[in-house]
C-alpha cells in the first residue's frame, strides 16, 4: 500500500511541479500579503519583517522511509520610503516537496498615493526562481520507468519572472487587493519546468463588535486562479484587545484550519493547524507558524531657527 502511495504520490507531484501548477500554500495568508502582491509594500507604515514555516501533511513517507510532504519557507520584508514617494519589498523563498525543491527570491517597488479615506498602491517586483530536482532517489518501480532510468543525480534551472498588483485600503477598516504573479510564464532550459501566470484576489475587514470595543472580528478571504483552476481560503478572526486572536480557516476542498496568536507591541507569533478534509487520509494535517515585527523610525522635526536682526 505505501509503495502504492509513493508513486501516486510522485507521479502527482512530478507532473504538476514541472508545469508548476503547484500553488504555494499559506494558511496565515491575511499576514502574508506581501508574498502574493508586490502593491502591499509599504501598507503598515513601518519596517516589517515576517517570517513562516510550513509543514503540510506531516508524517507523510515514502516506501524508504524519506520524508516527501511539502515544507515551506518564507521570509518577506518591506519599509515605506518617502523620497521614492512609495515603498520597496522583498521576499526569499523556499519550498519542497517529494524530491523537488523552488527556491524563489523577489524585490520590488510599489507606489503609493493617498485615495479618499485610504491608501493606493501599484507595484511591481522582479523574481528569481532556481527549480531543482534529485532523481536518484525516486523509484522507478518492479518493470521500470524508462524516464527516471535516463536521469540521476540533482538537476537545477534558473528562471526569472515579474509579479505585479493592486492594493487599496483604509486603516482599521477594510483592505482589498488584486495581484497577478508568474506574468511572463518563463520555461527552464535544463529542465522540463514553466512557471504558471496566477491570479489573486485578496480582502478582509475590521468589524469592531458594538457595545464591546476589545473585541473585534476580523473576516478575510483569497481567491487564486492560474487559468484552469481555482482555490478558495476564507477565514474568520476574533481579536481581543488588539493582543490575542483565534479563529477558523476553510480552504476548499483541502483542509479547516484552527488559528491562534498574539500581539505584543511590535511583534507577532500566531500558529495554525490544519485539518485535512481531502481524499488524502495518510498524514497528520499540517501545522504553520508565523513570526511578524513592524516598526516604525520617528524622527525629530527639524528645531525651526530664528536670526536675531541685531547680528545682521
């Protein structure tokens, strides 16, 4: 039965990875914007950094016993700078699964003005992605597979693709944003890989509860495309006191997660844990962890100076 499930399982993720059809997943996805929307640089008004790990489907093993389900990495960074009148942002990646493994880095710029009661932005940002695959460690099976038979050892590639977005919001209220990552669909030349163009569009708002001002619900949503199929995340946050949150996320025919975390100051740790609602039964759900910190350089106004007509 696991030997069963070893080629199931890389004969899905070989086909898809090497037209990168798989999207990356984020449960804390309404803290992670910056990953997905180059626009969203600069939204908090500080410099922030944000840092995730990801482990889906835990405990998920191959017939030898290696480890095979994703795990993800991201660390995202942004500040707002003035003269540019905008901010700049940046993210370093990196995502295994099986025996394949991306590792993306991204900078860009977005431009921001202000707009009614919010903030509009338009970014753009320049990514780097570097695929790699180790086809020693597959198993061609009992009667063979002539195609992992032909390869052996580690295999990278290079690519370089744009992302670009939009993003509007009013602080305390509601944001929404609209972003289209992979535009230029670039292919490996040593490898058989092609990033997919996808689509996202993101949104949330702060419901303060009447009559308790601690408490607030925070309900969020994300919506992908990559022009053949859709993924659905919705989530609500009940947050107190602006400290402490828990809630629930739903991700479409996937998973139902639980949510947790806190605020102290400048810094933010919350963790989730999912519950897989899938045709895949053999793991243990996955478990997220998210570290945040934003802040801001104050500075002095400049001391206004005054001549004394009497030294003229």
């Amino acid at each position: 039965m696991r030997f069963r499930l070893h080629l199931l399982f890389c004969f899905f993720f070989v086909s898809g990875v090497m037209n990168a059809q798989t999207k990356y997943l984020y449960t804390h996805y309404m803290f992670t914007n910056m990953a997905i929307n180059p626009a969203y640089a600069g939204s908090s008004g500080g410099i922030c950094a944000t840092g995730l790990v990801r482990s889906q489907w835990m405990g998920f093993k191959d017939a030898e016993d290696n480890k095979i389900a994703p795990q993800t990495f991201l660390l995202t960074v942004d500040a707002p700078i003035k003269v540019l009148h905008g901010a700049v942002g940046g993210s370093v990646m990196q995502d295994k699964y099986g025996f394949f493994k991306n590792i993306g880095v991204k900078v860009g710029y977005a431009y921001r003005t202000d707009m009614g009661a919010g903030t509009f932005s338009a970014g753009l940002n320049v990514g780097f992605q570097n695929a790699s695959y180790d086809f020693s460690k597959f198993i061609p099976g009992e009667e063979g597979d002539p195609l992992i038979g032909q390869s052996s050892g580690k295999t990278s590639d290079m690519i370089i693709d744009c992302d670009a977005g939009l993003f509007y919001q009013v602080p305390d209220k509601y944001y929404v944003g609209l972003s289209a990552n992979n535009l230029l669909q670039m292919k490996g030349k040593k490898v058989y890989y092609q990033t997919r163009r996808t689509y996202y569009l993101t949104g949330g708002y702060q419901w303060v509860i009447p009559g308790s001002p601690l408490f607030e619900i925070d309900p969020t949503a994300l919506i992908m495309y990559d022009g053949a199929t859709f993924q659905f995340n919705a989530s609500a946050l009940v947050v107190y006191n602006k400290k402490f949150y828990g809630g629930l996320g739903y991700r479409l025919q996937d998973a139902i997660s639980v949510l947790v975390g806190v605020n102290i100051k400048s810094l933010r740790i919350g963790v989730s844990y999912d519950i897989g609602t899938s045709a895949l039964k053999y793991n243990n759900g996955g478990l997220e962890v998210m570290v945040s910190y934003c802040f801001k350089i104050e500075t002095d106004k400049f001391r206004k100076s005054y001549r004394n007509t009497r030294f003229l």
